[in-house]
C-alpha cells in the first residue's frame, strides 16, 4: 500500500493508477486532513475513504465516485461537481455552500448537518439521501425538481434559530 502522500500524488497525475491503488487497498484509506483545493479531477475513485476534514474547496470534479467515504467536515466550497456520486458516504459537517452540484447521486447518503446556503443542486438526485431535512440552506440554494428531493424534505426557505433574529419591536429595558 502507498503513502498518504503517494495516493495524493497520484490522483493528481494518474487517476487511473490512483483507481487500480484503491481497488486493491479492500479497505478503509485515510485521506483526512488532505488539501485538495482547486485541483480538476475527471474519473477519480474514492472508495471507501477517509476524507474527514479535506478540502476540495474552488475544485472542478468530474465522474468522481466517493462510495462508502467518511466526507465529515469536508469543504467543497465553490467547487463545481458533475456527475459525481456520494452513495453510502457520511457527509455530516460537510459544506457545500456557493457550489455547482449538478447530476450528483447521493443515494443512501448521511447529510446531517450539511451546509448547502447558495448552493445550484440543479439536477442531483437526493431522493434517497437521509437527514437531508437537518441540513442548513438559505434562499440562494437552487433544490432540483421535487422528484430528486426525500418526500419529507421542505425546500422552502424559513428562518430558524440558527439565525436568532431579534425582534423589530424590541425596547430595551431601563434596568
């Protein structure tokens, strides 16, 4: 098995060496903590990894399969993701905020405390994400077509108490 730094190495110059690595790894692979921020990936395979804390902030991914990865507290920020699959992945924490997440699958995946607040999800399919109703999103977020969206997901945009707004009529006291 290759390094850390090999892995990471190779993904970026050999995605297909880099695939064949992963599929003879059998197991977990940790990638955590990795900086992987404005990197264009095409066809990468994430199986089964460890990416918790990672960066693919300002990224363009491409056909990139994270199955069954560990995507907690991981930072796709204005990163642009097509046809990328999250299936069977933990994405608790993980921030999607002002991304193009177009034709992504995240079937069977964990978004538990997501952060999609200007994210364009035009077209990805949530239908069978979980905790996608725990995730955090503002007005700016673009939902795909209820079809792609859990039955019990509300799209709509509505204050909540993260966003502990006071009240206009509000007086101080005198004490």
């Amino acid at each position: 098995m290759l390094s850390k730094e090999e892995l990471i190495n190779l993904v970026m110059t050999d995605v297909e060496a880099f695939n064949a690595e992963m599929k003879s790894a059998k197991g977990a692979v940790d990638l955590s903590e990795t900086d992987f921020s404005n990197a264009t990936l095409e066809g990468a395979e994430f199986v089964n990894a460890d990416l918790t804390s990672s960066s693919f902030a300002d990224s363009h991914l491409t056909e990139v399969k994270f199955e069954g990865c560990d995507l907690t507290s991981v930072d796709f920020t204005r990163a642009n993701l097509v046809e990328c699959g999250f299936n069977e992945s933990v994405l608790n924490g993980t921030d999607f905020s002002y991304s193009k997440v177009d034709y992504c699958n995240f079937s069977d995946a964990d978004l538990a405390g997501s952060i999609f607040q200007g994210a364009d999800l035009t077209n990805s399919d949530l239908s069978m994400a979980e905790n996608l109703s725990a995730c955090r999103f503002d007005e700016e977020t673009v939902w795909p077509d209820n079809d792609y969206l859990p039955e019990d997901f509300d799209s709509n945009y509505s204050s909540d108490l993260s966003s502990l707004q006071d009240e206009e009529d509000y007086e101080p006291s005198d004490y």
